[in-house]
C-alpha cells in the first residue's frame, strides 16, 4: 500500500495547501500552525472562486466566509458569515485562542477580526463581481458539482463553491484539521454551510483521526457528516469504510433530492491510513507523505 499518509486535503488546489502546510511543519510549527498555513493558500488565491479572496458573493453581492479550525485536544475555532478578512481561518483561529467562544457569526465575528488587527478589504473582484452580475439576469441557482477544480480566470456564471479541507496527523498520531470556504457561489444572505460547523465541516478526535467534507453543504449538515465518519472510525471502520457509509447514508436519505448533487468526505486516521468517497465522480484529493511527496487522487463515487 501506499506510504503513510500525513497531510490531506480536498480538491486539486489541496496540493498547494498541503505544501505550505508540510513547509509550515519543517520550520517547526506546531500542527495548528501548519493547518492553518496550508488553508491561507486558497484563501489567498485570486483563481479560486471557492475560498477566501475572489470568492463569489451571496446573492447580494457580499463575499461571506465560513472557516473552522481544530486540535485533538478540545481546541475548537470558527467563524460563519465573515466578511472583510481574507484569511477566514486565521480568524477561526483566533476565536479559539483568545475568546471563551467557539464560533462567531456575522457582524459580530467581522467586528471581532478588524479589533483583532486583520487587514480590511473588499473581497469582492471585479471578476467575482461580474459573475455576479451575470447570475443576477436569470438568479437560477443551481450548484454545480465538482466546479472546485474548474479554476479559471474567465468565470462563466457558474455556481461554483467550494472548499478546502485539510486534516494533518504527526508521527505520534497527534491530529489538527482546518476547513475553510467561500460557501455556495450566489447563496442566501446569511446561509451557513457545513464547512465551518464542528461534526459537518470537520471533525478531528485523539486517537481515532479525522474527517472533512466539501461539495452541497446543506446535505452534509442535515446528517453531521464528518462527526459520523470519525464516529465510524471509532467503532473500527476504515477511513474508506467509514467515508463509503456516509455518503450511502445520505443517498439512502434523500433519494431524488441528491440528484446531480455533489458530496465528498475525506478521512484520516491517526496511523495514516486515508479514505475518501463521494456521489458524484469528479471529487479530488492531495495526499502528502512524511517526505513531502504530494499526490493528487480520485475519490471513487457512488454513482
Ligand atoms: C458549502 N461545503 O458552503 C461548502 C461548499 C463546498 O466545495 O464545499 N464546496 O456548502
């Protein structure tokens, strides 16, 4: 089989981030640093509508971030609805180290980021802004699956969403994951994804391992999607097993209303044994050994 795994992450853009991440880690970093690294890439990349800077508004034309971040230990941080701070997940991060709280929302969690010193900018690009535009001649929503690894400079008014989930483990088994997302492309003001939900987005457990979700949040959050993977794990399921069970749950769940739907979990255990499985073919994933060598893999689907 494959080398023990050590970083993992969602989609072909996970590459970059489990670099930064495994570099982040050489220098010394503790596992919270290195997550936390490895989601700033996205977030920062104005190619990707999904995540962070360049991400595609709500339907009023606000960029709005949802992000969590956790140890092994209890240590939990998010924040939903963020705007005006690009990294999301630093944000997260702060809630967890210097508030009592384990998540704000809103107004509140924006306020929180600019006292916490976080540069202020738009976050909308006149790309994003365009495509924005376009969607607002027909407002027919519509996600798209798998548009997360159709990066482009020339959006074309797809709905594209997405997410980076990254789940790190250290040759002790000790595990740090972070999650961090844009949302859906064009959603309600005020719509919450799974992403920075602790047991949807992400879950991290000590001695189990860890899970994270991308694709339609709202059908991950209706089943605590990551939660149940870890919690498989726990009662001896693979990584693969426990991925492979969720996603059938939900298909058995909603039927004809996951038609066409994209969902993917990703799971790694504290040995480094990984897993991934989805609905829809299309769903990739960047795997990082203890030298640093990544691969990109497809996740086998359900349909
Ligand atoms: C959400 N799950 O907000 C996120 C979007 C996503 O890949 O993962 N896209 O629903």
């Amino acid at each position: 089989g494959a080398a023990p795994a050590l970083i993992v992450s969602t989609w072909d853009f996970g590459a970059a981030a489990n670099a930064a991440a495994f570099a982040r880690r050489s220098a010394g970093g503790s596992l919270i640093d290195s997550v936390e690294a490895g989601a700033m890439v996205p977030e920062a990349d104005p190619d990707n509508h999904s995540v962070g800077y360049s991400g595609y508004p709500d339907r009023d034309g606000h960029v709005t971030l949802d992000a969590v971040i956790m140890d092994d230990a209890g240590g939990v941080g998010a924040v939903a609805a963020l705007e005006n701070t690009m990294h999301a997940i630093s944000v997260a991060r702060r809630v967890m180290e210097r508030t009592p709280h384990t998540m704000l929302v809103g107004e509140g969690a924006t306020r929180f980021a600019r006292d916490q010193g976080f540069k202020q900018q738009s976050l909308l690009t006149p790309e994003a802004e365009k495509a924005w535009r376009d969607w607002l001649k027909t407002a027919d929503y519509r996600p798209e699956a798998n548009s997360e690894n159709r990066i482009t400079r020339t959006p074309g008014g797809a709905l594209d969403h997405d997410t980076i989930g990254l789940l790190m483990r250290d040759p002790t088994g000790r595990m740090a994951g972070a999650c961090t997302t844009s949302g859906m492309a064009f959603k309600m003001r005020g719509r919450v994804g799974d992403s920075p939900q602790v047991g949807s987005g992400l879950y991290v457990e000590a001695g189990v391992g860890g899970a994270t979700s991308t694709g339609l949040g709202e059908e991950v959050t209706r089943v605590a999607g990551s939660a149940r993977v870890v919690a498989s794990m726990r009662a001896g399921a693979s990584p693969q097993q426990a991925c492979e069970e969720v996603v059938r749950h939900i298909a058995r769940l909603r039927g004809d209303a996951i038609r066409g739907v994209q969902v993917g979990f990703l799971a790694l255990d504290t040995k480094g044994a990984v897993g991934a499985f989805c609905l829809l073919p299309g769903f990739t994933y960047a795997v990082t050994d203890a030298r640093g060598s990544t691969t990109v893999l497809k996740a086998r689907s359900l349909f």
